[in-house]
C-alpha cells in the first residue's frame, strides 16, 4: 500500500481542494494522512473524512504586519518542522501534496529532509508566502493561473484547481425547494460565507428593496450573520452556512455575487454562472482577491466592483449590468480552459512518485 500525506491550512480554500482528491486515491488504494493544526479550520473537516488519519503539528502564522506573536511564532515554525519531520521518518510516505497555508512549510521542509517528492498547488494569481517558502523544496508546482505558474519557473504547471465532484449533482428543483423560491425570477447567489464579506453582506441587505422585483435572492452569510429583522422578507433567504445542499442551491442560481478567493471562481468557472465580484480589499489582504479577478475580468469571464466604489446604489447597477450581459459572460467562461484540475493534479502525484 502506498502512502500520501496531505497538508495546507489556514481557510478552507486550503482544505476543499483535498476533498475533491481524496475519493480517487482511496480506490487507489493509498493510506492517506493529514498534516495540520491542532485546531484550525481544516482541523475537523478532515477528522471527520472517512479514511484519512490526521496529525496535528505545531505552526506559527506568517504574517505581514506587526505583531508581537512575529517573535515567537518562528520558534513554533522550527518545532513544527522537526515534529513534520520526525511524521515523516514514521510514516514514511511515498509523496506529499501540499495545498499552502502556514501550516505547509514545516510539512514541506520535513518532507525534503526525508527525500520525499512533493507536489505543491497555488490557487491564486500570484504565489502566496508560504508556498514562496516552500518553493526550494517542492519537486513540482501546479496552479490555478497560467500567470503564477510563469512567476514560478520551469518547476511549474498551469491546471485548474482540484473541484469536489459533487458540486455537479445538484438540481434546480431541489435547490428552489430548499430556499422557497417559485422559479419565475431569476435568482440570484450571494456567497458570502467566509470572514471578511460582511461588508458585501450589509451593501446587499441595504440594496434587497432594489433587487427584489427582479430577483430572488439567495445569501449564504456565514455563521453568526444572520439578520432577524429580514426573515420572512419575501424573495429573500438567508442561510448561514450549507454543505451537503450547496449543490442544489448552486444549481438554483442564474446569477452570482462573491468574494475573489481562488477556488471559488474556479467552481462558478466550472458550473459556468454569470459572475460579479467584489474582491476583498488591498490592504486588509495581500491584494491577491483582485488579482484573481482582474485575471478573469481581462479574459471576459466576470464583471467586477471593487468594494471601494461598492454602494447599495453601486451594487445593485452592477448587478443588473453583470444580468444583462450574462450571455456573452456564459459564452466566454465555456470556452475558457477548464477550470478543473483534479484529473492532471492526480497525474502529477503518480508521476513525481520514486519508482
């Protein structure tokens, strides 16, 4: 039996793309364990994953701004590394697929101590800290973006993200049925599940008396975001958070409002929906968000608002004008290379294998 072991941390953008990996390489026949924090997000999700084992190790953040935990983090980082390394002289994988976040770079360097092959993923348009860091001891790269695969030289390979199957099984009907919706107006997709949309959330909610008479509005607003004063609003749900029927939902939509992260323009890519995007801010981010979505924008594939010019006014205009253009938009996103890398990403990991 050969073994895998899989790490990256930090958002689920770090975690989905394993998801959609792991039923491939368990008919495989491989032993599959995970690399994380005791405690972050990818924590439970992969506890509760039939079929993977999952260790914990120590990591400290990598950021970009003063912080006092900046002086001792490093020294979580080193142990990390010899707990990563000491993981892998146990288990003695066959490969490593590594997703970033802070978490990797320990599990990647430990790995290249013990000669295991590595394959690290880059979702976003330009390569992130700590795949930077991972870079010297990485044996491949795949990305998202043709344009980071460049930025990381010859190592590197342009494919798509890693897509979970089942986002493709949903249906319309039963996603009108769960949000209660009759099918006679568009509906339009707020995913604004993730921590840092709540100010989408609120331009949204203000501009609802606007939308309405031409949409139905579905919003997923991420736990703790509901807003009691609009239940019951006609036309409008809220849902904090939804997974088993998310593809039901995504199914129901003929239009989406989000955030920029990476996988989930490569999953509206894929499902080949009418696309607005307001990308999270420079400077409370590294920019990469409008990165992505510049990207997409230049090819044809989306509209975008960046959330210095969103208002409720703004918003809703966009929104009409991403509907009415929602033909050419759907033309060019089909005809746009795929968006899912799963089968190449799978290649890849038999490829870099030692025979």
């Amino acid at each position: 039996m050969r073994t895998i072991v899989l790490t990256g941390g930090g958002t689920l953008g770090h975690v989905t793309p394993h998801l959609a990996l792991i039923p491939t390489l368990r008919e495989r026949g491989y032993d599959i364990h995970y690399v994380g924090t005791a405690s972050g997000m990818e924590a439970d999700k992969m506890r509760a994953t039939p079929g993977v084992t999952y260790h914990a190790v120590k990591t400290g953040k990598l950021r970009r701004y003063f912080d006092w935990q900046n002086f001792t983090d490093p020294f979580r980082v080193i142990a990390g590394a010899f707990q990563s390394a000491r993981l892998m002289g146990k288990l003695k994988p066959d490969v490593v697929f590594s997703k970033g976040g802070f978490v990797a770079v320990p599990v990647v360097f430990g790995a290249w101590l013990h000669r295991v092959p590595v394959l690290c993923h880059e979702s976003d348009l330009t390569p992130g800290l700590a795949n930077r860091l991972c870079k010297p001891f990485a044996t491949r790269f795949v990305t998202t973006f043709p344009e980071c695969a460049q930025a990381l030289g010859p190592k590197a390979e342009a494919v798509g993200t890693p897509l979970r199957p089942e986002l493709f099984s949903g249906t319309r009907e039963k996603g009108l049925k769960l949000l209660g919706f009759s099918g006679l107006k568009p509906v339009l997709l707020m995913m604004g599940g993730s921590s840092g949309a709540q100010a989408v959330n609120a331009a949204l909610r203000q501009a609802l008396d606007s939308l309405l008479p031409d949409f139905d509005v579905a919003h997923l607003c991420g736990r703790g975001n509901l807003d009691a004063a609009l239940e019951g609003k006609a036309g409008y749900r809220q849902i904090e958070f939804l997974d088993a029927e998310l593809p039901d939902v995504l199914a129901a939509a003929d239009l989406v409002l989000s955030r920029a992260g990476s996988n989930a323009l490569m999953e509206f890519q894929a499902l080949a929906k009418p696309l607005l995007l307001v990308p999270y801010p420079k400077g409370a981010s590294r920019g990469d968000q409008i990165l992505n979505a510049r990207s997409l924008e230049k090819r044809g594939l989306c509209k975008v608002l960046l959330q210095e010019h969103m208002t409720p006014e703004s918003l809703a205009e966009a929104l009409r004008d991403t509907w009415r253009n929602r033909e050419a938009l759907t033309k060019a996103v089909k005809a746009a290379p795929p968006a899912d890398g799963t089968a190449r990403v799978l290649e890849l990991i038999e490829a870099i294998q030692k025979r």
